[in-house]
C-alpha cells in the first residue's frame, strides 16, 4: 500500500463501508410483486438516459445478492450501505407492506450479518412508486405522510437486524436534478414545484424520524445523507462572489440550514421569491425538520467554483427553481474524473470544518459515499487497472483524517461504490464500482482497487503491525 499521505491508524471504532443504491444495482423490476418507480417511467422515455439505458437488469443483485455479500466479506468492510425500494415494500405507494418484497430485504440482512457485515439501510434512494407520482409525488405534502407509513413499515419489519437507519439519501437530486433541471426522474423542470419538493422531502425525514422513534427497539441510530459541496467563488469579483452564496443556497443551505440549524436559509427569499411564495410551509415544519439526528451522512466528490452566468431565460414564468445565475467552472488545472467532475481532495477536509464551524450540535459524521468514476478496462490478463481511483480514495482517505485532527467529528468512511452500477441519466457507461460488472454476462471483476481498499483498511487497524 503506497500513500502520499502522512500514515496515521484511524480510531478502533472508526467505521470502513462501501454503498451501493436498489435502482442502480437490483433489476428484477418486475419480481414479487415490485410496483412501478418513476425511474422505472422516466428510464423508458426516449432521450432521458445516455443510449436509452434503464434498470430493469442492472447488475442483477436482485438474484446475485449473495455473490454480492462474499464481494463484500472478502473486501474486509465491516459495514454496508444498501437501499430499500420504496416499490417493492408498497408497490402503490400506500398500504401494507408487500411481504415478497420485504423478504428479500431480510435475506440480504440476515446474509450480511452472517458475514460479519453491519447493514446501513437507506429508506429512499429516488425510487419512488410511479402511483405517488401521478398524485403529485414530492410536491405534494401527502407523500411525506406517506414516506413516514413506508419508513415505519420497513422499521417495524427489520428493526431487530438493523441498526442504522438512514431517511432520505441526497435530498438536493430528488428535488433540484427531478424537478427543477429535469436531468433525473420525474424530470420537471419547475420553480414553485421544485422548492415544494425539497420542502416536503425535509418533512418527510422529520416524519419518518419520528415515526421510527416511537416505536424503537432497541440502539437504532437515525440519520439522513445530504450530498454536500464546498461551493466556492471562481474570482474575486463580487459578481462571483454572490453567485457562490446562491450556489451554495441551492446545494447546501436549502437543506443544511433547516435539518442541522433550524433555521431557513437567510438568501432564500431574495433568490427565489419571484417563482414561489413559499405557501407550502406550515407554522411548525422548521421544529419537525430539525429532529435530533444520531449521524449526518455526508457524500462528497467535488467542489463548485462559481462564476456569474445570467440565465437565458429570465421569464419568471418559465424559471425554473435552479436558474440562479450561477455556473459551475472547476480551475482547467485540476484533473478530471470519467464524470468531468474535478478532483480536489482538500475541499473535502473545507467542508467538514466548515460544517463544525457553522453548526453547533453537529451529529456525528459518516462520509457515506465518495468515489469515482473512470474509464476502466479489463486487460489482456483478465485484470481491470484503476490506479486513478486507487489515488482518488487515498486522497480522500488522508483529507477525512485531516479534518479529523482538526476536530470534526467523522467516525466512518463508505466508498462509492461497491460495483459498477447504473449512473442514472448516464446509464452504464460509467463506472464507479470496486468490482468491475462485465454487463454482456454480469460477471463480477474486482478491480486493483478493491485490493488495495481491503490492504488500506487493514493496515489501518489499531492492531496492524
Ligand atoms: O451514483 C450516485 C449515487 O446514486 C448518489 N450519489 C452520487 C453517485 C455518483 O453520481
């Protein structure tokens, strides 16, 4: 194991995982009795996903699961970080739960904890029921009661196998990417919709925290993941400078400043104020957001480097809740992963100080994915070389313990991601996985990089030589 990292071992207690999300691995769509998600609607739709890709097979973990969970075992994590789709436990979006469905849940937990693995079970990973959809979907308040029947159904069923519990993972996509730049699914492109969306997304983790709590059973630990970026100006000028704060409302404040600080972000009115009212708010939503958290999930991959971009359209009627006048323009120094996104590892250790920094009861902190996708190949050996990927969680790695030293408070590391997945509107031809898929026979290839993953975790333990 090589690093250009100063070695220090991680705490005994620190947490080691990989992730990986239902759409985006289990196929098997139509299996025991599974309804129908939006990403299932808008995959089909022509011209949503790069060659019309969708999951309806996938990696098909849905039947290779316990091949999976020995991928898993052999890599050395002691956590893994999966979601639950909301369809295949309410096929409608309501009701009792669906139990071939829930079966297969309880499978893969029981394997995992055979195997010595500690499972990380996320509620929402963007599959919603098509049928939700169609009333409404996240604009519409109903659907957060609905999230917390859904969350309390799934609680109730594993609750004595698991004990992490994750609401919602990456609230800012499901709102902003489905319904306000329309790049996931439904794949709107709204303003009053969009900031609806985000605002009931928030109450439904409130109310599914709660409903959770009160029937616990045991030490569950309840979180949610945000996808976090150290949004920064590109230049000096204040131009710059202001379209960075409106980014920074958009990607972090939106959600950060309710869930961890109570508060509604202060810019949010200024920016938003022509394309909604803000009706949808009820008098004591802030206080149901903010419930106390055991963890903060955080997913990071890059920095934004914002500059003033006017919008082409500034029609408020036609503007949507993601036209701020900003754009995204990384430094042309910085590398690149297979996603264009820039590789700056010390931006991750800027956002954690900065989130200890600026809220006071900070939960604990899990980074919960981080990762990279780049063009690997299977050689003429039969091995997939991903040195790039190698370098890019080295680095990650080393800032985590950086910003450790500077007092945050992270106690756990999962990488994206355990194998080669559908990257949603990309579809397979990016790949972010440990484990190579060749998707002609969905062998599974672990790639140089689970290797070293398994050997960096290992010298890493309190007892390694
Ligand atoms: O693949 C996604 C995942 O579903 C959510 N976080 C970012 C990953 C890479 O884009």
């Amino acid at each position: 194991m090589s690093s250009d990292y100063e070695f220090r071992k991680f705490p005994e207690n620190f947490k080691w995982g990989v992730s990986t999300a239902a759409y985006q691995i289990e196929g098997a769509v139509h299996e025991d009795g599974r309804g129908q998600s939006i990403w299932d609607t808008f995959s089909h739709a022509p011209g949503n996903t790069a060659r019309g890709d969708n999951g309806d097979v996938a990696t098909d973990h849905y039947h290779r699961f316990r091949e999976d969970v020995a991928l898993i075992r052999g890599l050395g994590v002691g956590s893994y970080r999966f979601s639950v789709a909301w369809p295949r436990i309410q096929p409608e979006g309501h009701g009792p739960a669906n139990l071939r469905g829930l079966d297969f849940y309880q499978r893969l937990v029981d394997e995992l904890l055979g195997a010595g693995v500690e499972p990380w079970l996320t509620l929402y990973h963007w599959d919603l029921p098509q049928a939700l959809e169609e009333r409404g979907g996240w604009r519409s308040r109903d659907t957060a009661e609905r999230f917390a029947d859904y969350a309390a159904l799934v609680h109730d069923a594993l609750s004595d196998r698991v004990t992490w519990w994750t609401t919602l993972n990456e609230p800012y996509c499901s709102a902003f990417l489905g319904l306000a730049t329309g790049e996931h699914a439904p794949g709107a492109r709204e303003g009053h919709g969009a900031l609806a969306a985000a605002h009931h997304l928030m109450v439904g983790h409130g109310l599914a925290v709660q409903a959770m709590r009160a029937q616990r059973r045991g030490e569950e630990k309840f979180g949610i993941t945000l996808n976090l970026s150290d949004v920064r100006p590109a230049s000096a000028d204040p131009a710059d400078r202001s379209a960075a704060e409106r980014l920074d409302l958009l990607q972090n404040r939106a959600f950060t400043d309710p869930i961890l600080g109570g508060t509604w972000p202060s810019l949010e009115r200024q920016v938003w104020s022509e394309i909604s009212d803000f009706g949808f708010r009820a008098p004591d939503d802030l206080a149901l957001i903010r419930q106390p958290l055991d963890f903060l999930g955080v997913n990071f991959y890059c920095p934004s480097y914002t500059k003033f971009a006017p919008t082409a359209e500034p029609d408020p009627e036609f503007r949507s809740a993601a036209d701020i006048d900003a754009q995204n323009v990384p430094p042309a120094e910085l590398p690149r992963t297979a996603m264009g996104w820039p590789v700056e590892p010390s931006a991750l250790t800027r956002l954690l100080c900065r989130l200890k920094d600026e809220y006071r009861e900070l939960p604990p902190i899990y980074i919960t994915e981080n990762g990279a996708a780049f063009r690997d190949v299977i050689d003429s050996t039969g091995a997939v070389l991903d040195p790039e990927r190698i370098e890019f969680i080295d680095a990650h790695v080393g800032e985590t313990q950086d910003a450790m030293a500077k007092g945050v408070d992270v106690r756990g590391y999962f990488c994206w991601s355990l194998l080669d997945n559908f990257e949603w509107s990309y579809g397979y031809a990016k790949r972010f996985g440990l484990v190579y898929v060749d998707y002609d026979d969905l062998r599974r290839i672990p790639k140089a990089s689970y290797y070293w993953y398994r050997d960096m975790m290992r010298a890493h333990r309190p007892d390694a030589p």
